[in-house]
C-alpha cells in the first residue's frame, strides 16, 4: 500500500478532500493515519484482508468507517470515552 492510495480510500470513503486530510508522520507500511483538518478526527487505513482478520478483542475500539479497493478506513475509539 502506498501513500497516495491510503489517502485515497479516506477521500472516498469519508468525502473529506485530499487538500484537508495530513498523513500523519507516524504511519507505516501496512498502517497509513490520515488526519483531517476538516473534522480534527483520525483515519487509520489498512487492507481489508488484515483488519477482517482481527479478533474481536483486537477489533473492539475501531469503529470502520467503510472500505475501498481493498482498503479500510477506520477510527480508533478511545479507551477514556467509556469511562464517563
């Protein structure tokens, strides 16, 4: 997976413009963030193959937002939002 395709996935999926979203400095090989600017919220994007094989305890704090050409587009959940 590239760059441009990870953005890509975020722009479709979310509809967010590609001028409003930074791919965060953080991301890796087989894990692209993308922030917007837009929204202030954090896309992670990875291949469909390896989040579907996710168990269900690994999976519980995303929240997938949808997928594209073999991507998906996910947030992360904070772990704090479950304490109020």
């Amino acid at each position: 997976m590239t760059e441009e395709r990870a953005q890509n996935a975020v722009v479709i999926v979310t509809g967010i413009p590609a001028n409003l979203l930074v791919v965060d400095a953080q991301s890796y090989e087989d894990c692209f963030i993308c922030v917007s600017n837009l929204s202030r919220k954090t896309y992670h994007v990875e291949s469909t193959e390896k989040v579907q094989s996710y168990t269900a305890e690994e999976a519980k704090d995303m929240k997938v937002i949808g997928e594209h050409d073999g991507l998906c587009v996910y947030e992360m959940i904070p772990w704090w939002s479950t304490l109020v």
